[in-house]
C-alpha cells in the first residue's frame, strides 16, 4: 500500500482537531475521477445557400441523430417514408 502525499498534514490536522483538514482529505480519497464525454462530431450533409437552413448528422460515441432545419412538409414526409422503410429492411 502506497504511502499518502498529505499524510503529514493529515496527521497534523487530526493531531490538532483540525476537522476541515481531515474532511478535505477525506473527500478528495473517495471522489471518483470524472470520466470524459465522448467528443461530439457533426458531418453538414447538404450545403444550402440559406444559412438558417441545414441538413446535418452529430455522433456522439455510440449515438447518432440526423438534424433537418425548414424544411417542408413534402420534404419531411420523404425523409419519414426512407427512414421508416431503412429501419423495416435494418430490424425487420
């Protein structure tokens, strides 16, 4: 078992009641290490004139999500139809 870096100061603070001192190593012995997110990427699908309208796909680690923006109700009905048809042939 390895030896503790602050364990002077530990020592010291218990010696002297100091309970804040104990309690900073304290939690600082049982807090788990902050696992990193995945990184976010975003592929632009379609380059549009209109800046406000976009067509993009975001991954993040094992999720994916397809981002459509002004589009119209005939385009959003096409897209419907060729997901719901892509996932049948996928999961069917």
């Amino acid at each position: 078992m390895a030896l503790r870096d602050d364990r002077d100061d530990l020592i010291t603070g218990v010696e002297k009641g100091d309970v804040d001192v104990v309690m900073v190593s304290l939690r600082e012995s049982v807090k788990q290490p902050k696992t990193k997110a995945p990184r976010t990427e975003v592929i632009q699908l379609v380059k549009f004139d209109d800046k406000i309208k976009h067509a993009r796909k975001r991954i993040k680690g094992r999720d994916v999500s397809y981002e459509f923006s002004r589009l119209t109700a005939d385009q959003q009905k096409h897209l419907d139809s060729v997901i719901e048809q892509a996932m049948s042939e996928l999961f069917s």
